[in-house]
C-alpha cells in the first residue's frame, strides 16, 4: 500500500468576512532561535548575524483552506535604521528545491549601508529544507541525467524516470499535487501579511526569478522593488527548462578550458584550451565505455556529463579548479588508478548517485513537473536527441534526455500569464550557462519598464553579492534604496582579475 507522509491538521476556525484566509494572515509568529543544535552550522550563521527564525502555517490545498496544513521556515534580520525602513525584502535562491532561510547573513551584506532599512527574509519554499519536507524516497538528488549512447542508453532513462515518477506517487502523493509555483506565491503572500507588510519588496534568482514574476502577477498590488537575477523567460520555463542552454554551456567549457590550460602546471589537463578540451572528451569516452570508479561511486556516461554541467555555473578560480581537480580525477580513474575523489567531485557523486540530498531532487522535480506538463510520449524525447545529432555528446544529452515529469499526473493548474510590464530590476550575465542572456533580453523587451543590468564576459549564474562586480552591486542597492529604476539600462565591465 502507497505510504503517505504526516500532514499536520488545523482546526477549522471560521474565516472573516470576505477574507477564506483571515487565520492564516492574522496569525502569531514565535520567533526564536534559528539553531536546530551545536552541528547547525548555518543557525549558528544566522545567530550570529542577529536572525530570529519562525514557521508560518498556510494551507496545503488553497482550494481548501480549512483543511490540512503545512508549516513554511522563515529567517529574518529585522531593519535596525527603522526611521527610513522600506519594509521587508524575502529572497528567494532558486532551484527550485533551493534554500534560502540561510542567506539574510551574506544578502545583508551585499547590501551594505541600505541594508539597515529592511527586514531581510530568508524562506525555505514549501516541501523545501526546514519548511514541511517532500520526500519521494529517491536513490539521486538530481531528475537529470545524460542520454547515454544509442537507443539502450536511452531506454535505461525511460526507465529510470518512470521509477522516479512512481516513488513520488507512493512515497509523497498526498503532497506533490501541491507543490507548484502557483502556491508558492500563494504562501508569499500569508507571509506578507503574516509579518504585518502591505507590499513586500523581492530578490530572486534562477528560479527564483520566475516565481517573482508569478506572484507580481497574482498580487500586483502588494509588490514594491524587484529584482530578478539570473531571468528566466516563462515561455521557456517547464520541465525541460535546460533546452536552449548547450552553446551557453559549451562557450563556458571552452572559457574554462582555457583557464585550466593556463594552470597546466597545477593540474595537468593540457597546456592549450583545445588540450583540456581533448581531455574532457576522452574522459567521457571513457566512461561511456566502462564506468570509472571513483571510491565507493561508478560514474557511467549518463553521470558524466552532469558532473561537468554541474561544474560549470560560476566564473571564478575556485569554482574552476574544482572542476579541474574533478576532471583530473577522472582522468586518473579512465587509467585505471585507485581514485578518492576531491571534495567537490565527491560531493557531487554522492548528490548524483545516493539518497542523501532526495527531498531537493523530489521538491525540485515536483514544482517543475506541477507547473508545466511535458511531453508523455519518450518518442519526443528520443527524436530531439537524435535532432541534436552527435556534434555535442556532453550537454545536449542533459538538455534533451527525458525525465520523471514526462510520467507525472497532469498539473492541477494552467500555467500563470505573467502580466505584460513588471517595473523590476533585472540582471543577467552575458555568459551565464544556466539563464541564459537571451532569456533576460527576452524578459527586458516584454516589459518595457524594467530595466536590465549586464554583466558583460562573464559565465556567472548569479550576479548580485556573488561575483563581486561593484558595478553591478551598486546599481542594485541604489535601486532598492531609492526605489527608483535607472535611467536607462546597464552594462557592467567584468572586474579585472
């Protein structure tokens, strides 16, 4: 018999006149301590930065708001220049599946001086780490694999994601109807008014730029300043939102390469960026021939090309020699060597081929699949493999390769018609492999009152307080101080190195 998870159950308490929610928008908070204990490494961050911590009840079904609960975390740096306090600022990391009731501490930061005139909110999404967990029991935190070669390669991924698909049902089903962006927004706004706001001002990334441009078009009237880094176009969001991403992650690679060619010395790859390239594709012949071990993981060329995917959305040293630390030790594995991989390959394996991290996985697969339907028949997805030919064997696989959604139940609701002019911020990077800078121009041109800043040379996924531009940092804060948008657009010349 299919297993369900515990939902608590509120009881029903008659609603305000014109007002199903009244309970939910005039509820208590408890703040308290944001340690779960001494091992918490990020309540101690918090703690330190002076967060408080609450959990805000919503409903799991709005349709039903007298029925089951759930609880969403959220963190908070309360406003300390409260004569010219703006109001509350919620982030949110991206994903989906991310977390974020860990990030007011470094947002706070990036803020500097208009810092003080805000309540920084950090939220952990429905089903998303400290909030009410979504668990399909899953042997991988990622839905996302390459194709692998020829036709029994791709039917491994059929049925890889039919299983997936099928926990979820049995593990989760009383909650994975629920999990969609629509709801998100939906809890947004009980935390809004939960904390006492009339609007709530908003950072996004990744994802989270999508999910501002959902609840700016539910609630209009309850947004003040937005910023969405890292954009998302919502005609291309949906379960197979890395469609369109290959050239951006090949460019990436190429830049990489290069770097790791001018660190030959350190790592070994190849003295020339077409070396390191050639290097990349023997490890991926490789491991399409035989899995290469690496300590306790087999890493085959389904696995392969994510880890380099996965290596590849932040620009900067450390972010490349990790990757480069990780190639070499593939490369050492493809030999025949006895491997035990570096910190962030390791990390990464264990991510790819354990349970360890299988809420992010089920959560991320749930909003994704609840949002927009995919395709059900695995036909479309082995011809637009086949479409993409052989010239790209490392991320057209990922991009195209079929996964769980095409199995899942059909969503609940219909995708939101994001309104047609939002006057938000927008930043993006020229290179970025994850949103790509098309998508942010596309964004840009439907509404013409936002403005868009440009990080220009740069393969950064997330700009604002991550890649250090204080171009870009500066234009942001001024915004958010002010409330006003610039002028007119940005471009902002990659800090030299």
């Amino acid at each position: 018999m299919p297993t369900t998870p515990a939902v608590p159950t509120t009881p029903a308490v008659p609603a305000a006149a014109g007002d199903p929610l009244a309970r939910y928008h005039h509820q208590h908070l408890h703040w308290k301590s944001c340690r779960l204990g001494p091992d918490d490494t990020t309540g101690k961050e918090l703690e330190q930065a002076g967060a408080q911590c609450a959990d805000v009840t919503v409903p799991l079904d709005y349709a039903r708001p007298a029925g089951r609960t759930i609880t969403v975390a959220l963190s908070r740096i309360r406003a300390t220049d409260t004569a010219h306090r703006v109001g509350a600022l919620l982030l949110n990391s991206g994903g989906p599946g991310g977390q974020t009731i860990g990030d007011p501490p470094w947002v706070r930061k990036a803020m500097k001086d208009v810092g003080a005139r805000y309540d920084v909110v950090g939220v952990d999404p429905r089903f998303v780490g400290r909030s009410t967990p979504l668990d399909c029991q899953w042997p991988t935190g990622s839905m996302f694999r390459g194709a692998g070669g020829g036709r029994a390669g791709f039917d491994r991924m059929v049925a890889l994601s039919a299983d997936l698909a099928r926990r979820c049902r049995t593990h989760a089903g009383a909650l994975v109807p629920y999990a969609t962006t629509r709801n998100t927004a939906r809890d947004m706004d009980v935390i809004r008014a939960a904390l006492g706001e009339r609007r709530i001002s908003y950072l996004g990334y990744s994802y989270g730029s999508y999910l501002g441009q959902v609840y700016a078009t539910m609630f209009p009237d309850r947004t003040d300043r937005v910023v969405l880094d890292g954009v998302i176009d919502p005609g291309r969001y949906g379960p197979r939102l890395l469609r369109g991403t290959e050239e951006a992650n090949r460019n990436a690679l190429r830049d990489w390469a290069g770097w790791a060619a001018a660190h030959d010395a350190a790592y070994g790859l190849g003295r020339t960026r077409s070396a390191v390239l050639a290097t990349v594709d023997a490890v991926r012949s490789a491991a399409a021939r035989t899995p290469l071990r690496l300590g306790a993981h087999r890493v085959d060329g389904h696995i392969l090309p994510v880890v380099v995917f996965n290596g590849l959305s932040q620009d900067n040293p450390t972010a490349y020699g990790d990757l480069a630390r990780a190639v070499r030790d593939l490369r050492r594995a493809a030999e025949g060597r006895t491997v035990a991989p570096s910190s962030w390959l390791a990390g990464t394996l264990d991510f790819l081929l354990t349970g360890h991290d299988s809420t992010y996985g089920s959560a991320q697969t749930a909003i994704l699949c609840g949002d927009v339907a995919a395709p059900r028949d695995p036909e479309t997805y082995w011809r637009d493999l086949r479409r993409a030919g052989s010239r790209d064997k490392l991320f057209a696989p990922v991009a195209n390769d079929i996964n769980p959604c095409a199995f899942w139940d059909p969503p609940r609701e219909r995708p939101t018609p994001i309104r047609g002019d939002l006057p938000a911020l927008l930043v993006n990077a020229t290179g970025d492999p994850r949103t790509t800078f098309r998508g942010a121009e596309t964004v840009h041109r439907n509404w013409p009152g936002s403005r868009l800043v440009t990080l220009l040379g740069a393969d950064q996924h997330a700009v604002y307080g991550v890649f250090g531009s204080s171009c870009v940092d500066a234009t942001v804060n001024a915004y958010l101080g002010t409330g006003r948008l610039p002028a007119e657009d940005v471009g902002c010349a990659r800090p030299a190195a």
